[in-house]
C-alpha cells in the first residue's frame, strides 16, 4: 500500500475510534468528559472517600499568588531551589481540595528531586474541605476554563524553555495529564494516579510528555475498561503510555485516607519518584 493511502487511513482509524468513545453509553457525556464529576452522583464513589486523617502538616513551602490569563489570580503551594532552575513540578490536588496531605506530598517531591521548584495548584480557588458531600459539590462546581487559566498562569511561571512535569490523585490525576497536554513542548513527564483520562483524540493530540499511569484493579470508576480505551486513544494518537495496575483500591497511594495500601503506595511511589528523576534530569 502507498504511503499517500496510509496517511488518511491512520487519521480515519483515530476519528472512528474516537466517535465509537464518545457514541458508548457507559462514557462521560461531553459535559462531563473533562472530569470526574459525574461520579459524585454515585453514593458508592463518595462512601469511597471517607474523611482524611489530620496530618498536622507543617512544611517549609508558602502559598504563592500569580496573574492567570482570564485577569484573576491563582494560587499555589510552592517550594523553589536556592539555585535558579528551569525545571518544574506541577501537582494538582484530590477532589478534597489543596489540604495538608498534598502539601506534604509536594514537599516530599521537592526533597526527592534534585533541582525541581514544586508547585501544587489549588484548582478550587480556595476551597477545601474533609467533608465527601462538600467534596462532590466542589468537584461539581470546576469549571475547566477556569482550572485551565490557573494552569496557564503557572506554565507563565516556570517561562517558555521550561522543562515541566505534573502528577496529580483522583481528580487531579485527569488534571496531570491536562496540565501536560497545555505544556505543549514543554512536558517532560505525566504522572496520573487513578484520575480519568481523555476521551477524544483532537484532546490528547498536544500531548508531548510520556505518560506514566498508576491505577488500582479494585477501582470501580477508574477501571480497566476506562483505562483500555485510554490505552489505545493513546496507541492511535502515538502517544507514550506505561500503564501499572495494583492491588489495591481507588485512593490507595494516600495516608490520609483508610483506603491507604503502604505496599501498593511504596511500590507506586518508587515507580513515580524514578520517572520523573529520568523525565526531569
């Protein structure tokens, strides 16, 4: 078959591909496709998230104000080198909001990465909470142009020759891969813990970054099902994706929480801690 054949057939594949995603009643609507909102409406999800243990955190980084392109402000918890460094973490929170427990985990990141500034996100513009039914509302209530805007100011931070990573839980594991894809060419590495990834192939297209997915077999929202046809949104779009299943379920990977698996979450975290030392370097 000719080359000037094979390039409109690779580009039907990933439209027909990505109509079969979005035409399956098991998907998000296109209203919800950008989230995971949809599964706040489902009691088991939420029961599924039982109130975060108090950590008592008390870190050395500080909250952070900066312009975002829709002329509001955003915030971030931050964490920057003494030497001036181009390389950039960005961490985005669960659906609880930016508590102690992502501050802790930035500030372990921040230890563990030579020569990396840290910035953890508060995609809820100030809100937070333990409360699961508070949670799901303010899950509910993201607006993605608006996470996109804070986004977008924090990739101003770290400037245009920036090297940038993301990693993010749950609902900030669908924003990791989100922030990655506005990177651009600036993505080094995407780390998503058990979040829900992209359904469209003119979405994922932007992506640079490879992509390291951490998910748990006992997850009933972020299955193997959601995770197959990411797998192979990524495969027709030519995207790098390393996929890890474990034993374990949804929100395994933290302490906080009575779901916390320390084998599963040791085990995910050095996975995590080498991609993004390689990604990073």
């Amino acid at each position: 078959m000719s080359n000037k054949l094979l390039l409109p057939l690779a580009f039907l594949a990933i439209f027909s591909f990505t109509n079969c995603s979005n035409n399956s009643s098991n998907d998000a609507t296109s209203e919800e496709s950008d989230s995971m909102a949809k599964f706040t409406k489902d009691e088991d999800f939420k029961d599924m998230h039982e109130k975060p243990a108090d950590i008592g955190f008390e870190g050395k980084g500080e909250m952070k104000e900066f312009s975002t392109p829709d002329g509001k402000t955003g915030k971030a918890y931050t964490l920057v080198t003494e030497a001036p460094s181009d390389k950039y973490l960005i961490v985005i929170h669960e659906w609880w909001g930016l508590n102690d427990h992502i501050k802790q985990e930035a500030e372990r990141l921040f230890g563990e990465l030579a020569d990396v500034n840290v910035m953890a996100l508060d995609l809820y513009d100030g809100n937070v909470t333990d409360n699961p039914d508070e949670a799901g509302k303010f899950m509910q209530a993201v607006k993605p142009e608006r996470c996109e805007a804070i986004i977008n100011g924090a990739l101003a931070i770290a400037g245009a020759d920036a090297k940038v990573a993301t990693v993010g839980w749950c609902f900030g594991g669908g924003w990791s891969l989100r922030s990655s894809i506005l990177s651009t060419d600036r993505g080094a590495g995407c780390v998503m813990y058990y979040g829900m990834p992209v359904e469209k192939a003119n979405e994922l297209v932007p992506l640079k970054a490879d992509v390291l997915g951490i998910f748990a077999k006992k997850d009933d929202w972020i299955n193997e099902s959601v995770i197959g046809k990411f797998e192979a949104l990524s495969k027709a779009t030519g995207k790098n994706l390393d996929v890890h299943w474990f034993e374990a379920a949804h929100a395994f990977a933290n302490p906080s929480s009575p779901r916390y698996n320390e084998t599963a979450a040791q085990e995910a975290n050095a996975l995590v801690l080498a991609f993004l030392k390689e990604k990073l370097q």
